[in-house]
C-alpha cells in the first residue's frame, strides 16, 4: 500500500504522542521533501521533527514533476502541493490531507482516496488500536491549536461512538 502524508497529520499526531497509528495502520509512509522540510528544517523543533528524521517507515521521496507542483503553489502551501503531486506520481492508495482547499485540489486532479487526522483515529479507534478517539481530539484542540467545527467534532464523536 502507498500511504502520501502532509505535513499536519504527522505533527498533530506526534503532539499527541500517537504518530505510531501510521506505522500500525499503513506499515509505511512516503512523504514528499517538501513536507520533510516543513518539519525538519523549519529553524525551530516542531511535533515529529525527531521522529520524520530517524523512524525507517517514514520515508522521503522526491517529486519529479516540479512544474505542477509550482502550478499548485498558486492555491497551496509547498507541502500540500508536493504531496499532492507525489501521490499522483505515484498512484498512491492514500492521501493523508487535512486542508479542505487542498483535498478539493487533489480530488480534482482525480485522487479518490483521501483522510485526515480525523479519519486516521477512527480507522485506529476502528482496528483497536486506540480505546477513545474523544480525548485525543480534546488535547489536540487545547495543547495544538488544532480547529474543528463543533459540528465535525460532533460528527466524529458519534460515528466513534462515544
């Protein structure tokens, strides 16, 4: 399976102490240099820094179309754009993308499969991997500052059931 990250989903869940989902979930995931860059070469220590830098299921590939990545720069951040890019190179299974912008971008471009951080904890919450989703998304909204409509949080603590 071809797992393609951005860069949010792998420091959100490296805040929380849960970045191991991916491993668990996915065995593998590439992400493009772009993404490696936004959080390894930032200038300051960022959630998964140390982790994208040595964990052996993290890896790092170069886009090679840089034309269509630089088309996408014109609506998405670099990371989004090579990830983006990246999973159409190489007819990924999965795109991980949080970004609404971003994953209409990428669905118009013709990848079909596509979640985010949300996505990922209920699929884990799904396997068994964790016991509650609700306390996760609790502490990324109050340590992170990560944002989600009342509605969607709802919506993910139902389908969670919990």
């Amino acid at each position: 399976m071809i797992i393609i990250s951005d860069t949010t989903s792998l420091t959100n869940l490296a805040a929380v102490g849960h970045l191991e989902l991916l491993h668990q979930l996915y065995d593998q995931v590439i992400i493009p240099q772009a993404v490696y860059d936004e959080i390894v070469n930032v200038g300051y220590l960022v959630p998964g820094t140390t982790e994208v830098q040595n964990l052996s299921w993290i890896n790092v590939h170069l886009v090679s179309n840089k034309n269509q990545v630089n088309e996408l720069l014109n609506e998405l951040d670099f990371g989004e754009a090579e990830a983006i890019v990246l999973a159409l190179e190489l007819n990924a299974d999965l795109l991980l993308l949080d970004e609404r912008k971003g994953r209409k971008v990428a669905q118009n471009l013709g990848i079909k499969k596509i979640t985010g951080l949300l996505g990922v904890l209920l699929e884990a919450k799904q396997k068994g991997l964790i016991a509650n989703i609700k306390p996760i998304i609790d502490q990324l909204i109050t340590d992170n500052n990560f944002w989600i409509s009342n509605n969607l949080y709802q919506k993910v603590i139902q389908i969670a059931g919990e």
